[in-house]
C-alpha cells in the first residue's frame, strides 16, 4: 500500500528494507507497538531526503489521513527543520532519529500508542469525522501538537547520537569508512536515553584535537612511506623529475646535496594501549566523568597509532575486560561506549591485584612490541612493589601513573611516568593522552 510522499517507490526491496530497520529497532526498544511499514518508510525518506515532497490531499490513500497530518507536519514545522539538519543524506541518523521520534510519539499518544493509524480501513468519511474530533480533544493534546512535540524531544538528542556516530566512525580528514552502524541503531539510542553519555562526550569534546596531538612514532627509512619531500643526494629517493636536468647540473646537485628527495618513514609497531580504571567509592562525581572521558580519549589515540585497545575497571577486584583492535567494526566500539558509560563508581581499593591482571591479559594477548599501562585512580593503597615491577618487565610494559587529588609513593616509585592530576581539566586530559 503506498504512502503519502512523492517519488517514492513502496515497492522497492531497498526501500522497503529502510522501513524495516525502524520497524526492527521499535521492536527491540519497545516491544507490543505496531506501525505500518509506509509510515515507517515516509518518516524515513522525510528525513533523508533533501526536498521530499508531499502528495496532494486529493491524492491521499484510504486511511492515511493521519499518517498524511504526520509527515506534513514533519515537514512544516520549524523543530523538525533543525532535526533534518543531522539527518539528511545520512542513512544512519535517519534510522537513529527515526526510531527515537516514534518512541517519543508513542510516550506523547499515551494510550494511543499501539495505534497510531486508528481508524483504518473505515470509509473516508467516518475517518474524517473521528479525526475532526481527536484534534478537537477531550483536554489533552490533539494529534498535531503530540507529533510536534515528538519532534522537539527528538531534536534534543539528535546532537549526541551525532557525537557517538562521529566518536564510533572515527572521523577524521583523509579518512573514510566502509561500515556502519545501522545494525546498531538499538545500542546508541539506549546510549542517548538510559546513561550519562552524553555528559562523557561532552567532556570529550571540549579537548583541543587529539588527532594533532597524537604523533605516531617513526624513523627514516629508504624503502617506508612516502610522507613528503626533502633535499639531499640520496639516489634511492630521487624524485624522478630531477632526472630531466641536464647531465653536467644534475652531478653539481648530487655533490652539493641538493638533489629533491622522496621523505620516506616507517612507523615503528607498538603494543596495546592498556586503561586500568578505579571506579571504588571514592572516585565519585566529577573524578569518575573525567577519568572516563580519559579513558575514551586514549581509545582515540589507539585508533591514530592502530594499537589494540584494552580496558578494564577494578575496585578492591578487577572486573570485565574489553578489547577492541585498530579494525574493529564500529559495533564493537559501540559497546565499548555502553560498557563505560554504565560502569558506576562504589567498593574499596586494590591496584596491585589490578596491575597483575593486566600484565597478565598483556601476555595471553600475545603482543610482541611494548605497551602502555596507563593506571587512572585516586587510590592511595599499599603497592606490592616488588612483584609488580617483575610483572611490568615480564609484560613488557611501561607503566603510566595518572593520580587524582591525591599522591602515592609506591606508585610514583614503580611507574616510567606519573602525573598527578589537580584540576580535573581538558588541559590535563590531553596530557595524559601525550604520555
């Protein structure tokens, strides 16, 4: 049956398939709902579309009134054009906020809510009459004004389900990407509604780039990279204009060492970047949301230096690991938001079980090169010295030290470099990242 947009082929596997993940995703996140899949489509193509178009109201199918006073009012009013500015041309985010205005809708009907289209397949008058009296209402809010309202909420969170695209997909000039995160559309949007992510990315987003910071290490090498241009008489990385020069010039150039070079690299190979979080009580409040937004931080870095990414949080025990690698597809990083975002701070302290762990996860993980342990906590608790340092050497890992509020003799003893952090600022945040 189609739907109440121009151009728009109901039929069409693609398009049906695009209905459907709104559909799929309503299911997941709220479950006993039930819309036609070309309303679906038409709130879809609303938002994805540049200049979608409307059919006349003469040209309205049977039964598709309501969904008609839907989309029109999603093209008319003044919120929902705000919201088409993060969702046009963008199949992601026209899922993503697809799913979350039907959700809002469904808390705006109240009762309604398993049926947004009532009154279907009745005849076109009757259809018409009981419209006429919803919008009129019996003291709650008519039809139009609970789209409208929809609307609103939805462009509320439109900004953070942007922001973890963004984070997840890993923007960055030059960079392009071959996945997506349309398969977990049901992951980001219990992200926007049910944690303090949006608080993490907030944070985040307040540090200078991180992609400028970030310097991956790297020789000079005859047969690496090409990176750039020098001068000198190196012959191996003579750039094949200068052989065009005349013979007797092109000798003075090698003598004088003014030949143009190829500048070629190769990046030395690391290990994986290692987080050891305290979450026990007294990382509370602010100390907790910025040691968080750290750890996110560092995860970036280990995208620019394509190291394997481990975290893991501890109290008086260490809990659940997660990995992700430089190629992760961006539902595993999408979970790596969702497991940082819950974790809540409570219980005591014990960094020396928690640094023998992660030596231990550094070894059956097979890395070859050296890696990072970079230990966040406010923790001053007694350190097993000596068996830690063992552990470190045997890992072959440098240990990172990031103290808040406080100070810890054995850490400060045992660690390649500790910082202690005093204001939980974005300054600081990017010199732990820099480390």
């Amino acid at each position: 049956m189609p739907g109440v947009l121009k151009n728009i082929d109901y039929l069409d596997p693609f398009t049906r398939y695009k209905g459907q993940k709104i559909l799929d995703n309503l299911k997941r996140l709220k479950g006993g709902v039930e819309i036609p899949l070309e309303m679906a489509i038409d709130v879809y193509y609303t938002l994805y579309l540049p200049f979608p178009q409307i059919v006349e109201v003469s040209d309205v199918p049977l039964g598709k009134e309501r969904q008609y006073k839907l989309i029109k009012t999603m093209l008319s009013d003044e919120e929902a054009k705000k919201l088409r500015l993060y969702t046009v041309a963008d199949s992601f985010a026209s899922v993503a906020l697809g799913t979350l205005f039907f959700l809002n809708l469904f808390s705006e009907l109240g009762s309604e809510e398993k049926d947004i289209e009532r009154g279907s397949g009745r005849g076109e008058s009757g259809m018409r009459n009981q419209q006429q009296n919803e919008d009129e209402g019996d003291g709650g809010k008519s039809f139009e004004e609970s789209v409208k309202s929809a609307i609103k909420k939805t462009v509320d969170s439109a900004e953070t389900v942007k922001e973890i695209q963004h984070f997840v997909y890993g923007y960055k000039a030059g960079v392009g990407h071959t996945l997506n995160l349309d398969d977990d559309v049901a992951t980001v949007l219990r992200l926007v509604r049910n944690t303090d992510i949006k608080n993490i990315l907030n944070v985040l987003t307040r540090v200078p780039d991180i992609v400028s910071a970030v310097k991956k290490k790297r020789i000079g090498y005859q047969r690496g990279e090409i990176e750039g241009y020098s001068r000198g008489s190196d012959i191996e990385r003579i750039v094949y204009t200068e052989l065009a020069y005349p013979q007797l010039y092109f000798y003075t150039k090698i003598a004088e060492g003014d030949l143009l070079l190829f500048e070629k690299v190769m990046y030395l190979t690391m290990g994986p970047i290692y987080v050891l979080l305290d979450k026990s009580g007294s990382m509370d409040g602010n100390k907790i949301l910025w040691a968080k937004a750290t750890a996110l931080a560092l995860f970036m870095r280990s995208r620019l230096e394509r190291r394997t990414f481990f975290i893991r949080f501890f109290d008086s025990e260490p809990y659940e690991m997660i990995s992700i690698k430089p190629n992760a597809k961006p539902s595993y990083v999408a979970k790596l938001l969702e497991y940082i975002a819950m974790i809540r701070n409570g219980g005591g302290t014990d960094i020396s079980k928690a640094l023998m762990t992660a030596c231990n996860d550094i070894l059956k993980s097979g890395a070859k090169d050296a890696s990072d342990i970079i230990l966040i906590t406010d923790g001053e608790d007694r350190i097993a010295k000596s068996l830690v340092k063992k552990a470190l050497v045997h890992a072959k890992a440098r240990l990172i030290s990031v103290m808040i509020m406080g100070d810890n003799e054995d850490l400060k003893d045992i660690s390649d470099n500790y910082m202690k952090v005093v204001k939980l600022s974005d300054k600081e945040m990017l010199t732990v990242v820099k480390s």
